[in-house]
C-alpha cells in the first residue's frame, strides 16, 4: 500500500499529539471492529462457506448453534487449526502500487460434546472468530500509519443443550471473552541520523457475552436459528512505548517516554439462519443467512489518565452487513466425505472510512475440503478456502487523509482431527 504523506498539511503541535495518539491506538483495535470475522471455525465450516447453521454434524455446532448438540447421536472431540495467508496491493493517488510483506496467521478451535441422556447434552467451544493481522515493510510510504498490527481473540464458551420433543432443540451457554493487541508504527520525528521515531502499542482486554440457538427437523429438512450476542472488551491500562524519539521532544514534553490509555471496543452480534435439505442418501446441503450487527462500533474513544489533554474520540461508521452462504457435503465412501461451498460478504465499512489496516471490501469466498475416516473412531479433516476481496476505491477519506485503490485476497489452509465415540 502506499499513501501519499504530502497530502497531510503540517498540524500545530498540540494538533499533532491529539493525531498521533488517535491513530496509535484506533489502528490495532479497528482490525477486529472493522469487518475481520474469521470464518474459519471449523473445517467443516471452512470447506462449506461457512453455511452450518441449519446442520449438526459434530461438536463444533456448539459455536454454529447451540441447539443443534441435542441432534448429535454420538459424542465428538474436534481440534485444529487454520492458517491464513493475506494478500493486499494499495495503489496511490500518483500511481505506484505497494504490497504488504509476508504475513502469516492463524486461527484455532476446540470443541467437544457429551450426552448426558435423551434429553440432555453438553458442549464446549473454544475458538477465535475474531482478529487478524497486517504486516508491511519497515520502510513502506505507509510507514507513518502502520508497520505492523496484530489482534488474538480468544472466545470460551460451555454450553447445555435441551431437547423439548423428537422435532425441536434448545441451546445456549455463556461466552467469556479475552484478547490482545500489538500495534507498531514508524513516527514522523526524525533524528539526527534521518532514522524514524518508533510507537509499540500493546494492549488487552475481556468481557462477557451469550450464544443461543433453536434447531428444528423435518423429515430430510432441518432448520437452525442462532445468536451470538455483542461482546464489549475493556481496555485497561494498555502500554504506549515510545523509541528512538529526539530528545528535545522528550524534554519539551510533545513525547511521552511511556503512557497508559484505557478505552472500549464492542463486538457486534450475530443472527444466522440456516436450513439444510438431505438430497439423497449421500448429498446434503446447506443455506445460511447472516445478519451482522456492526452499528455497535459508531465510533472509538481514548483516554489517557496521566495526559487527560490527549483524549480522543473518532468516528468509525460501521453499518450492519448481511452475508449469504451455500454448501453441501458429499458422502464419497465409507470412509471420505467431500465439501464444498460458496458465500458473499457484504463489507460493513462505508466509503470514506478504509484504511491500510482494514482494507475491506465485499468479498466472496470459496471453500473446499473433505474427511477422511481413520480407525477406532478417529477422522483426518483438510480445508482449503479462497477469498477475493472485490477492489475498493477510497476516495475523501474522513478520519486519515488516506485515499486509493484496495485490491485483497486471503488464502486459508486447514487442518483438523475428529475423534467420535
């Protein structure tokens, strides 16, 4: 990516201390809020689109839909992992197109169920559905905006599912929330050698939120109804290291050595409908619709207990989004099951708030994947998945100034192992 630095007129000092802490914090926290669902909670879900809502097909429909647990008739372990490959060009005003470095990242999950009896059953999920992370060379145009930023979320949710008769199941547990940040960025106060000031953010935060759900069956159709409730995360004493800054700044007091900054972010809820169809003995499929509640993150809000004049709040906009997703699944064999799916994001960004740390756009993603059955109950499962981010032009951008072409992709390979007894 790279932006045009001319373009930001000289700021009073005052004026530039209330930008700089404003952007130091905003950038890390907003790769969560800004539209970065990770839709690779299962490898299951991964080679389908993500359309599970409506099915029960292991134990990671403890996150998909909680109800669901009671349609299992067999008690499941499911762990794995996927890694997720970005790829993103940014193409100034004046031409010139730049590409962020090599990034890697993941994800990870954890589920189980256990049946109590006919009515009762038990489940665990243990996932990161949201976060991700930017990465660009040190000495990219982009420098004075981002370096690096990286966001882990880690969500923790037991959960009781009840069946009320042969057609209809209840679920629902609580969801116990913590996360972390690291934000890095190169400050546009040169020393004597021309080398650039450098920030480090790190940060932290928990909070608490709900997952419940309704599944039904009919014959060969089954339908699913989920709520994973908004989640707000406090930020408490967070650390803002400063390096590298000329020591004259430091003396006249435009530059903390260090600071602490307390602030707030709300992850948005989620209703998923979905409804599956047995088409045959050996093919099932599956629709689901998303309604994603992003209005929550109007805006961002800082304060800064030993620099009270350094509070800052920015608007973000954020809109609500809606995706649709279709996938079936294959029984091949005995022993192999084949995935595949489709699915359309629509970007809950509006035009004038993108930036290099949240480049997003409507997406559609491709999925593909299968498992294949070991002995004694255990299951290898492979996902492959492919998203393209359709490119964003950001023309009169209201918080940075920052204005060009956005064209993104994100590659995501998964792994898993399922054991069934």
């Amino acid at each position: 990516m790279a932006i045009d630095l001319h373009l930001m007129a000289p700021l009073h000092l005052y004026g530039m201390k209330k930008v700089l802490f404003s952007c130091m914090i905003l950038f890390p926290l907003l790769l969560k809020a800004g539209g970065y669902q990770i839709n690779t909670q299962s490898q299951k879900g991964l080679s389908m689109g993500g359309a599970v809502t409506g099915l029960a097909m292991d134990a990671s429909v403890a996150f998909y839909n909680p109800a669901g647990l009671s349609a299992l008739d067999s008690n499941y372990f499911n762990i794995g992992a996927c890694l997720l490959m970005p790829k993103t060009a940014f193409l100034g005003p004046y031409g010139g197109s730049e590409q962020n470095a090599s990034n890697l990242n993941s994800s990870i999950y954890l589920y189980g169920n256990y049946i109590l009896n006919s009515k009762l059953t038990l489940g665990l999920s243990v996932n990161t559905p949201f976060g991700l992370g930017t990465k660009w060379e040190d000495n990219w145009s982009g420098r004075y905006v981002t370096q690096e930023a990286r966001l882990f979320t880690l969500f923790i949710q037991p959960t009781l599912a009840y069946k009320l008769n042969e057609r209809f199941s209840v679920g629902a547990g609580p969801v116990i929330v913590t996360g972390n940040t690291k934000f890095r960025r190169a400050l546009n106060e040169l020393n004597q050698d021309g080398s650039d000031g450098q920030l480090e953010l790190k940060g932290a935060g928990n909070g608490f939120g709900f997952n419940a759900g309704v599944f039904g069956r009919f014959g060969k159709t089954s339908i699913g109804v989920s709520y994973r409730s908004e989640v707000k995360l406090d930020i408490e004493n967070g650390d803002a290291v400063f390096s590298n800054i000329p020591i004259s700044l430091i003396l006249n007091g435009s530059f903390p050595n260090n600071a602490n900054y307390n602030s707030s972010i709300t992850l948005p809820s989620v209703i998923s409908l979905g409804v599956g169809r047995v088409l045959s003995d050996k093919l099932t499929a599956n629709i689901d619709f998303n309604f994603t509640g992003w209005s929550v993150m109007d805006s961002l809000v800082f304060t800064y207990p030993e620099y009270p004049y350094l509070n800052t709040s920015s608007a973000r906009k954020l809109e609500n989004s809606f995706a649709i997703r279709l996938g079936a699944k294959y029984q091949y064999s005995e022993r192999i099951q084949l995935r595949g799916g489709i699915g359309y994001d629509q970007s809950p960004v509006p035009d004038g708030y993108v930036n290099p740390e949240m480049p997003e756009a409507d997406k559609v993603v491709l999925g593909v994947g299968c498992t294949y059955k070991l002995k004694k109950g255990w299951a290898l499962e492979v996902s492959f998945a492919f998203e393209d981010l359709r490119e964003r032009k950001d023309e009169g951008n209201k918080q940075e100034n920052i204005n060009g072409t956005y064209k993104s992709y994100i590659y995501v390979l998964g792994l898993g192992v399922q054991y069934q007894f």
